[in-house]
C-alpha cells in the first residue's frame, strides 16, 4: 500500500504542474505576434496536453486503486 501512497503522491504532483502548458501557450502566441511558424511549437502543446491526459487518467486509477474519491 505504501507504494500506491507514493505513487500518488507523484502522480498528483504531476497533474498539477502545468506550468508547461502555459508556457507552450504563450510561446504560441509570441511567435504568432512575431509572424514566426508554429507548428512544432503547437505539435508540442499537443503532446504536453496529451501526458496531461496520461497523468489525469493515471492519477484516477490510483485513487480508485486506493479507494480514494475522484
């Protein structure tokens, strides 16, 4: 049990760090203001959102593991 302790733990940490997907945001919009291209800049919002999703469904399956509330 006290590895899913700290899993969660860990877990949580990451779903709630997303300091990076407001970055990757603003990055957007600077190089738009900039008339710079995008798309590898948007490519990796995508794939940050997507580990967010990861992390969000990862942290669901521990709490339910634990008998936590979602």
């Amino acid at each position: 049990m006290k590895r899913d302790e700290n899993d969660l733990e860990q877990v949580e940490r990451h779903v709630l760090r997303r300091e990076h997907i407001a970055r990757q945001y603003q990055i957007i919009a600077e190089f738009k203001g900039k008339g710079f291209p995008t798309d590898e800049a948007e490519e990796m919002l995508k794939t940050l959102l997507d580990l967010q999703r990861q992390h969000e469904e990862h942290l669901g399956y521990i709490r339910n593991k634990l008998g936590l509330a979602n």
